[in-house]
C-alpha cells in the first residue's frame, strides 16, 4: 500500500498549484481520502476531505473558497487543487488514507516572492 504525493514547488503569492496523489496497492473507489499539511514548528493541519464518491467534501476554513479536492478514481489519482495561495499555506502537504491508516511522503509548497 503506497501513496505518492507530486505537484508542490514555489510559488508567487496569489498562484496556484495542483497536488496530485496516486495510490497503489489498494482500490481507491473504496476509501475516503484526506488532505492535510504541515508548516514548520506547527501540529499537522487537516486541510480536505472527499468521500469515496467525491461528492462530499469538507474543508479547513483557512482554505474555503481557494482549495478544491477532488478524485479519479480510474486513475487512483486524489487531486488538491489550491489557488489564491498566500504565504501562511507554505508546508509539506500529505495524502491520507484514514481507515487504511497510510500516509504519503509529503509534497512540498512554498509561497513567496
């Protein structure tokens, strides 16, 4: 069971970004799926969370409005899509999988200029 968090980098405030995180070793039509990140010094965040269907999704209020997540499961691809980004979103950003308990390497995201 794997998962393989990509996309992060840096960015100018107000840019975007789109995480992807592919899983393998398991079907991910059958899990619900989240998205949380850590900045420096601080706890690990819950940003996002899809339900298996990706129809329901709930979000950390410090995103609404700005991040999206979103899934395919044909591609057991879970994606993050973040725009308006400011520099307080700067941290490594994780994949989860809740009820199979795994966690992704982390991407990371800087916003600066």
């Amino acid at each position: 069971v794997k998962l393989v968090e990509s996309g992060g980098g840096l960015v100018q405030p107000g840019g975007s970004l789109r995480l992807s995180c592919t899983v393998s070793g398991f079907a991910l039509r059958s899990y619900a799926m989240r998205w949380y990140r850590q900045a420096p010094g601080k706890e690990r965040e819950l940003v996002a969370t899809v339900d298996i269907a990706g129809v329901r999704t709930n979000y950390a209020d410090s995103v609404k409005s700005r991040f999206t997540i979103s899934r395919d499961n044909a591609k057991n691809t879970v994606y993050l899509g973040m725009n308006s980004l400011k520099p307080e979103d700067t941290a490594v950003y994780y994949c989860h999988a809740p009820v199979l308990a795994v966690w992704g390497q982390g991407t990371q995201v800087t916003v600066s200029s």
